[in-house]
C-alpha cells in the first residue's frame, strides 16, 4: 500500500482535484508532469476498497495508453451474446478486444506516480464547497520542479473536511472527478448528470485459470431494464453483474435471479467470492456545461460515458487528458478564461447516433421485443451491427488543446502491455 500524507504541506495549489478515480489519478498525474502543483483529495482511506466498475478496458484504451505491468487481466477475443430465452451468437475477434483491469493495483500505480511526481494526496478528506473571489492573489511553488509559477492569478479556496474538522486551501483551478453524483458540479453551478443506469456486480475467482476467455452480454428486459447483464470471464477473474434503469430496479434481486438463470453455465463451486460492486453509471451523454472560469469536470462527474455500452474508462481517460492540457494552457497564461474552451457541446455531437440508440434502448423493456432483436443480430446485417458495436473502435474522441486550439489527434504514446503476469 502507498504511503500516503495524513496532513496537507502547503495551503496554495495550482490545481485541487476532488476525486482519485482513474479521471482525477489521470489528469493529477499529467498536470503534475507539466510541472504544476497538485492537491489530489479523495473521501476513501484506501482507493483499492469500494471500487465501483467492473473495469473491463476496450482495445483503443489499451493500444493508446500506457498500463504498468500486472493492472491488466487476460485479453479477451470474443463475445457471446444472448437473447432473453438464452438463444445465443457468437461474435469472434481476431484481435485482444478486451482486458479486465485490476482496478485495485492500477489505482495504486497511479497514485505511485502521482506522489512521485509531487501531486499532494489527501486521503479520507471530503469536499465540502468552493467561495469563489474570496482568496487574495497569490504565487504559487511549483513544488517539485523548484520553479516559481510566473503568473499572478487570483483563485478560490476550497473547503474540505477531515477528521470531521474543516479546512481551506486556495486553489487556481479546482476539478471535479468526483463521480456520477458530483457536488463540484453543484458548487460551480455546471450541468450535473440526470439520467443513470445503476450497476451491481459479484467478483469471482477462478479456483482453475480456464483456457478460455469471453465476454458474455445478455438482453433480459426484467433483469437488466435498458441495459444488459454480463459475465465477464478472463479465464482468471470472473464478474457476474446486471444493469438498468434505476427507477423501481433492484439491482441485488436482479443479481441473484440471473445467477439462477445462467448456473447451468457457471458452476459455482469453481468459483471463488471476491467482492461486490456496484453503482451510478450516467448515460445522458457528456454534459453540455463542464466548464467556468473557476474549474471544470472531468469522467463521470462530465457524463463522460459512452451512452450506449455505459463504458466509461476509455472517455474519462482521453477527457482527463485533455483538461490537463487546457488548465496548463489557462495556468501559463494566467488566463482563466481558457477554461471555457473546454465545453461538452464539441463532444456531444460524436455521440448522436448513440444517444438515439440509448433511447431506443431504454423503452424497449418488452422480451418479445428483445427476443425479436437478438433474432435480428443473428442475421447477416445484425451481426455485422453487433460487431461494429462491440468491437469498433469509435469511442470518445483524441483531442489535444494547441495554441489556443481544440485538435483532434490519436497520437498517444505507449509504455507497457500491462498484461498481468
Ligand atoms: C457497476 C459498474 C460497472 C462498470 N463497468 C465498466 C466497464 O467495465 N468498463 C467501462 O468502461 N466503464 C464501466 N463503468 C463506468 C466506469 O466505471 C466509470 O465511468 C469510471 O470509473 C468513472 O471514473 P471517475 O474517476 O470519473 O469516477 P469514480 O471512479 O466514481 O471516482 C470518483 C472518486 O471521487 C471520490 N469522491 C466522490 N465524492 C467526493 C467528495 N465529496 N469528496 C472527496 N472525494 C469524493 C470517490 O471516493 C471516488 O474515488 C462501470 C460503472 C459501474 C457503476
């Protein structure tokens, strides 16, 4: 486990981000390589307890990002899709379409790095508001590059709470990736997440690695309403879940039902209990307003997830990313108006058709109507649909902010497979 700071060292920050999910460990760990100082602060003791995504990373995350070694399970190549009477397809790969990350391990190697560069973590400290126009201006230390900031701006202090006690930091720029539910949201007045899916899920272990890995997708309108339940095996770790509509859905009863439904296919004595997860997943799109003059949000708490698989790592990683560049941008400048070039109206239009999909979806609650689409994706044309959405590789788009410009780019660089040993 890291060793993490109990105290804050410093009371002025170029940047605090609320939230060490893989979007604030993300963009902490990129702002802090451009040399501007970070405050990191998460509510949870230890962020390898209580996570809440089955982790399953999609090819384009894998091919343009950097995994350190042991985050990332077994590739997965195929998918498996059944309708509500359990008629089957299958959907083949030649390619690694899917990996099943470690969330625990990876979470931690990225807090690694973020220490090691000199973002400050405040764990077990809780977000409490934002008084904007109050704090005076001040010089910021670029901590541990040595550099004075040479910009004088003006900022805001942060209000956080540990140990029950409140305290204060002044800040530059604050970013909420505090989650589906943000209360940065709420304090800097900017669009917050309506529409939700809720997600429950049980881990398991494998007591005997299988050879085989695959990713089972089953359309049931009374056990996942609007949405799908899975297991997703890597041959190692296997993870049983539903998801729907959270109005009237009992994710938990829903869970159990299903594990009834499928226990001819999955014994359980091969298995071993994990853990359970569950939550939020917003699939109304990115949010239109995730900027002001004072901060921005970033993964889940922007609705920067795909609204029709309710994947969200791929999108809160390229959009951390991108709000990286953009606070250094308005940091550099000491131009806080640069934020604003940061808007989820340029996204939401990559995600037209989908959010009429997510429609379509979400009233199509009838198992006949169900069973009549599956019958569809069995077909020739279907299938070639089904494959385009399981294995495309059209997810959130590559941008980069370039002199004061939005660009669309795929150039990331690549370290490691990550692939668990
Ligand atoms: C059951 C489930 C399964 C999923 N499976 C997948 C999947 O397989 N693939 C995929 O691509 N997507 C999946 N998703 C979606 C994906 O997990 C999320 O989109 C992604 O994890 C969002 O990351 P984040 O960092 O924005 O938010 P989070 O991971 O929610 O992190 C937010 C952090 O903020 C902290 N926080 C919240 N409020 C405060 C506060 N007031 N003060 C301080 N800290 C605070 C929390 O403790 C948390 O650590 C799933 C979601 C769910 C619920």
């Amino acid at each position: 486990m890291n060793k993490i700071s109990n105290t804050c060292y410093s009371s002025h920050f170029d940047v605090t981000i609320i939230g060490a999910g893989l979007a604030g460990l993300q963009c902490a760990r990129d702002l802090s390589a451009k040399g501007i100082s970070v405050l990191l602060v998460d509510r949870k003791s230890d962020l390898t307890k209580g996570v809440h995504t089955t982790g399953i990373f999609v090819r384009k995350t894998f091919e343009d990002f950097e995994f350190l070694a042991g985050t990332l399970g077994r590739p997965i190549r195929n998918v498996e899709l059944y309708s509500p009477k359990l008629r089957s397809m299958r959907l083949e790969s030649d390619m690694d379409e899917f990996r099943i990350g470690r969330m625990g391990p990876l979470y931690e190697s990225l807090l690694s790095e973020c220490i090691a560069s000199g973002v400050e973590f405040l764990p077990e400290t809780r977000f409490v508001s934002i008084e904007t126009g109050v704090s005076s201006s001040h010089v910021s230390v670029m901590a541990h590059h040595g550099a004075r900031s040479p910009h004088v701006t003006s900022g805001s202090t942060v209000i956080l709470e540990k140990n029950g006690s409140q305290f204060s930091v002044n800040t530059k720029v604050i970013v909420g990736a505090d989650g589906a539910n943000s209360a940065v949201a709420r304090s800097l007045g900017l669009d917050q997440n309506r529409e939700m899916i809720v997600g429950y899920e049980e881990v398991y272990h494998r007591k005997t690695t299988h050879s085989e890995s695959v990713l089972h997708c089953f359309l049931d309108a009374e056990l996942a309403p609007g949405y799908i339940a899975w297991v997703a095996d890597d041959g190692v770790e296997i993870h049983i879940g539903v998801g729907g509509y959270s109005s009237g859905y009992k994710p938990r009863e829903a869970l159990e039902t299903f594990k009834k439904k499928i226990a001819s296919k999955f014994d359980p004595m091969e298995l071993s209990f994990a853990e359970s997860r569950g939550g939020r997943i917003p699939v109304g799109g990115i949010l239109r307003r995730i900027s002001n003059e004072v901060g921005l949000l970033i993964g889940d708490a922007a609705g920067a997830v795909s609204p029709l698989t309710a994947g969200g790592l791929d999108p809160c990683m390229r959009l951390s990313a991108y709000a990286a560049d953009v606070i250094t941008e308005s940091i550099k400048t000491a131009d806080p108006s640069v934020l604003s070039a940061y808007s989820g109206k340029a996204f939401r239009s990559r995600f037209i058709s989908r959010l009429w999909m997510r429609r379509a979806i979400s009233i199509a609650r009838s198992q006949t109507l169900l069973e009549l689409g599956c019958r569809f994706l069995r077909g020739k044309l279907g299938a070639k649909f089904a494959k385009h959405i399981f294995f495309g590789r059209g997810s959130f788009p590559d941008v980069h902010y370039l002199d004061g410009r939005r660009t669309t780019s795929s150039a990331w660089s690549k370290r490691g497979s990550g692939e668990v040993a």
